[in-house]
C-alpha cells in the first residue's frame, strides 16, 4: 500500500512539473527576453532626469506580464492552427497538456495583472501603450493571419512598441528618440518574420495562415521586401547618433552591423532557400540586441 501510494504521489508530482512547463512554455520566455530588453533600453535612453531603479524595475516586470499574457492568449487563439503543424504540434493546447480554458484564463490574467501594474506602479500613459498592444496583437493581428498577408505589417505595430514603453515608463513622454527606437524594431520585424515564413511557408499554407511567402509561391514580392526593410533599417539605425542619443562609438558599430544585415538580406532574397533564411533569421536575432546594447553602452 505504501508504495501504491508512493507511485500516485510521484505520478501527481510529474504531472504538476509538467502542467507547470506548459504555462511556462505558454508565455514564450524567449520571445519575452527579448522584449524586455529592448524596452529596458528605451527605459535607460529615456531616462534624461536620472535612472530610477525602482520604476525600471516595476516597469520591466509589468512588460514582462505584459508580454506573458500577451504570448498565452496568442496561443490561446491559434490551438487549432498549431494543432496542423508540425513546428507547433508540441506546444501545452495542441499536445493537451492544458486545456483551453487554462490558457485562456491564464492569459487574462496576466494581462489584466500587467496593466494594473503599470498604471499604479508605472504610469497611465505606458499603461495605454500596453492596451494597444493587446489590442492590436491579440484582437487584430492574429485573427488577421488567416485572411490576409498584410497582417505582418499590421502585426508589426504592436510588436514595435516594447522600447517606446521603456522610453515613456521613464519619461512620461514621447519624443523623438522614442519615435526613433520604436522605428528600428518595427522595420526590423519585417526581415525577420519573412525569414520564418519562407523556412515554414508549406507549413504555413497547410494551417491557412496567409504569410506573404504562401500567396507569392515564387518568393519574387518577399524578396524584394527583405531587402526593402533592410535598406530602410539602415538609415533609421543611425538615429540615435543624429539626436545626440549615443555617440561615435555607437555610429560605427550600427554601420557594421547594418551592412552585415543587409547583406544576409541581400543574400536570403537572392537564393530563396531555407538554408539562407536560416541564416538571415539568425542574423536578425543577434543584430537587434547588439543594436540596443551599443545604444545604451555608447549613450551620451
């Protein structure tokens, strides 16, 4: 009897862990992480009057629930998506470790907890930011991708606004130099998501998910968007040398790494295989935090 109920308790204790790897998993940490940091470099950019470390930490954390609820109701909202691919087919709603209602409370939660966050501990105005994002990310953006391709671009929107949410947890305003954070990030996301959509885009097209690498099958449009952003990219990269934000050191740096950019863009939209967009997708994952770190090692 006693080691029956031994196994039943160990049983239940996996079962735990694993239902507490799920809401992790849900949140998407990754992705989070990298949020989190380019809103904590906006925070620092933008804190002109001193750095205040508590409000950066209160602010840094109610992004990061932000982001949590935000990821959770995303996944929430596209289970039977995910269910049909492959490279999603894992995740806690489709492999039914939780239950849909879990996930969708979960992520309610979190959001609700996020915005009360900021509007007591932060302020009203980053507050408002963090709606538009819900809004935008949960309620428009993804509902968006199966009916149309330009819900990357409109996607993109609230995916730019995590540095300009740093920048206005620490000013209670927005300038130009927060224009010029949340520019980056937002032309950034287009070579980025092109990069995944055509390494999944039969994956994509078999869940209905309209990419634009799935309505431009010979990838002539996406190419020439890579680049497009790309060439974009660059000169907005350069901003905060031009408001006074960051100095020379910064220059330099951002010119490298914009060329670097651009020419893994170039080369993904030349070749068009997923080898190359392999490569291009790294290459934006390590280029936009290099960005940030030098903006805020280099701030004058």
């Amino acid at each position: 009897m006693d080691s029956l109920a031994a196994g039943i308790d160990q049983r239940k204790l996996v079962g735990s862990r694993g239902k507490f790897a799920a809401y992790v998993e849900l949140t998407k940490p990754r992705i989070a992480f990298m949020l989190v940091l380019t809103a904590a470099a906006g925070f620092y950019l933008g804190s002109s009057q001193g750095f205040d470390l508590v409000l950066f930490v209160n602010a840094m954390t109610a992004i990061a629930l932000l982001a949590f609820g935000v990821a959770t109701l995303n996944q929430y909202w596209e289970r039977d998506l995910d269910t049909v691919m492959d490279r999603t087919a894992k995740r806690p709603l489709p492999s039914k470790v939780l239950v849909p209602h879990e996930a969708l409370i979960f992520g309610i939660l979190l959001c609700v907890l996020a915005e009360l966050y900021m509007l007591l501990a932060v302020n009203a105005l980053t507050a408002v930011l963090g709606i538009i994002v819900i809004v935008g990310y949960v309620l428009v953006y993804t509902p968006l991708k199966t009916r149309t391709s330009a819900s990357t671009a409109i996607g993109a929107l609230p995916g730019a606004l995590p540095p300009l949410m740093g920048w206005t947890a620490a000013a209670n305003e927005i300038t130009l130099g927060a224009w010029a954070l949340f520019a980056m990030q937002f032309l950034w996301q287009f070579p980025h998501f092109f990069a995944i959509a055509w390494m999944y885009r039969e994956e994509y097209a078999k869940a209905g998910i309209q990419m634009l690498p799935v309505v431009d099958p010979d990838g002539k449009i996406t190419a020439r968007q890579i680049v497009l952003f790309a060439l974009m990219l660059f000169p907005i990269s350069l901003a905060p040398f031009f408001l006074a934000m960051s100095g020379w050191i910064f220059l330099i740096g951002a010119t490298l790494l914009g060329l670097w950019f651009t020419f893994a863009s170039v080369q993904a939209a030349r070749a068009k295989t997923v080898e190359k967009s392999r490569k291009l997708l790294i290459v934006t994952v390590i280029y936009l935090p290099l960005l940030f770190i030098l903006m805020v090692a280099d701030r004058r």
